[in-house]
C-alpha cells in the first residue's frame, strides 16, 4: 500500500514539474531603439540568448516602432501565455501597470522604472554612480580640460547619467562638462546622425572626450567624436570594441544580468516582485577596461578610478542623485 502511494505521488509530482515547466516562457519587448542598438536594448537581447543557451528554452521578442506599439506586444505576450514578460524600457511604465493587473498570473519584469504591483520585478540601476566613474577618466584623459555628453531622450534617468559624469569629470579636474539631449520623443534613440552634430558641436567648443548615453543615437557620438581624432565614451554594453583604440571605456550597466536573472527566477519558482536596485556595490554598473582601451588607462587613472569606486561603495564619497534632486552640483 505504501509503496503503492509513493509511486502515485511521484508520478503526480512529475506531472506538476512538467506543469510547471511549461510556464517558463520568456518573452521581452525592448524599447524603441532597436534590438540591435550596441547598447541597452542590445545588453537585453544578449541576456536573453545567455539563457537560451544554457537551458536550451527559447524566447519571444518585439522591436516596437512607437510607445502604442510596445503596450500591445506587451499585452499580447501575457494574452499567449508568455512569462515572463520583460518591458525592456522606462516607457513601458504605464503599460505594464495597465496590463499587469489584467494578467495578475503574469509575471513582469519593468527595467528603467518602478510600478508597484504583487507580479511586477521593477529593476532599476545607479547609472549616476557609474556615469561618476567614467567621468574621472574623462576628467583625467582630457588634455583640454573639457569633455562632453550627450543623452538621447531628455528625460530625468538620462539627466542622471549626465549628472554623475558632471561630478566624476570635475572631481577629476574637468573645467567644463558640456551637456546636450538629443530630443523628447523616443525617436531621440534611433538619430545617430543628430548625434554626431552635436558631437561636433561639443568638439568645436574644445572637448576632447565625449560621453554618449543615447542607445543607437550615441553610435553617431561615438564615430564622429573617433572621426575628429577625439576620445569617446561608451554606455550600457562594453563599446570599446566598437572603435578600439579609441573609446576611452563604457560605463557598463547589466541590464543584460537583470534578463538572465528574471528568466531563470521564473524558471526555478524563485521570482519575487518588488524593486531591485542595482549599483556599484551588487556589480549592477561599472566601468570596462579591456584589451580595447587599456592602451588608453594609465596605471594611475586606473588607481584613481579604483578608489572612486571604493569610496562610492563605502559611502566616503556620496555622488548625488538626480532623480531625488534635479539641482545637479557642478
């Protein structure tokens, strides 16, 4: 009899496993800079084939063209059954409150912003901390004194990414930080050739290194700040290889991490909602140093660097926030 009732609580629980395997169904929708962006969307995607590749489970995605676009792939992906599903965008704010609550056996994972929902991992990262970081390489690199930065959307997570990089550069010793968003809408994202206008703008104003926070925008930044014999910086993924030599480093964020991990939350029952933030201190952002630019970090600017960063995560030194206070020192 025992023996019996054991091996009909094996089968049901196997039969739950497979149950529960079938669940795990990711799905993303990444903002609208394009999939293949080089930068955040792009870290998005690579998180997504890490997992597809260690576990052999495959994934949905969607490159939405506008903001309407993005809340119907969302909804859609949790009507078909897909979860989780990832809003890879701070644009997606209002669509996965709305659609969250419509699919509550739904998980979802919001990156760039926060709703509050008993389904919704809301990620967010210290980009300002990091944007300190590759600021002191900037202020330290720059023969002029002065460097810039230029962010896609203008919209206040940018501006704190410009910022942290304000105060890095002048604790460095920059005199001047020159700062320009590229436009309002999402299409400020996908302008590449914008970008490099007002790279050139910055460069002709005499800075010689150039931080871009603007997904596809900043490739622009980049080549014509590289074009002009300048030094540029890049964001969210490691760009170094994108012109080695001459990309002073990338402030890395691991959105591509914060993928992975909702993924493979889902598929060991191990998800939990609420806000994750991650700064220097979890290894949610940082600066790459790497056999593209090395040439270009001196042992005493990787020092220096190096103890930004410690301090940063002991507390000596506090880099403020925008998103708490919009009056940014420096």
């Amino acid at each position: 009899m025992i023996r019996k009732f054991i091996g009909v609580a094996f089968v049901a629980l196997m039969a739950t496993g497979s149950a529960w395997a079938a669940d795990v169904k990711p799905a993303i929708v990444y903002g609208t800079g394009g999939k293949f962006d080089k930068s955040f969307n792009e870290a998005g995607f690579n998180g997504s084939e890490k997992f597809k590749t260690e576990t052999g489970i495959d994934y949905k995605d969607f490159e939405p063209q506008n903001d309407t676009q993005g809340e119907q792939a969302i909804r859609n992906f949790a009507k078909r059954g897909y979860n989780p599903v990832v809003a890879l965008s701070f644009a997606w704010t209002d669509a996965v409150a709305k659609v969250s609550k419509e699919f509550p056996e739904t998980q979802f994972v919001l990156v760039d912003s926060v709703v509050d929902a008993p389904n919704v991992r809301s990620v967010v990262f210290a980009e300002d901390e990091g944007s300190y970081l590759v600021g002191v390489l900037a202020g330290l690199k720059s023969e002029s004194k002065k460097v810039g930065f230029v962010g896609g959307m203008d919209i206040p997570l940018i501006r704190k990414f410009g910022c942290g990089y304000v105060q890095g550069a002048k604790a460095a010793g920059a005199t001047d930080v020159f700062q320009n968003m590229t436009g309002t809408t999402g299409a400020a994202w996908n302008d590449p050739v914008r970008g490099g206008e007002l790279a050139k703008s910055q460069i002709d104003q005499g800075a010689d290194v150039i931080y871009a926070a603007a997904g596809a925008t900043g490739l622009g930044v980049l080549q014509t700040a590289v074009d002009a014999g300048k030094l540029g910086i890049g964001v969210d993924s490691n760009q170094n290889h994108l012109h080695p030599g001459k990309i002073l480093t990338s402030m890395v964020k691991r959105v591509d991490v914060a993928v992975f991990n909702a993924y493979a939350d889902v598929k060991e029952g191990k998800f939990t909602a609420g806000t994750q933030a991650l700064g220097l201190k979890e290894g949610g952002v940082d600066w790459a140093l790497d056999d593209n630019n090395k040439p270009l970090v001196t042992d005493e600017m990787k020092a220096a660097v190096e103890k930004a960063k410690a301090d940063i995560i002991s507390g000596t030194v506090k880099v403020h926030d925008y998103m708490s206070d919009e009056k940014c020192p420096g």
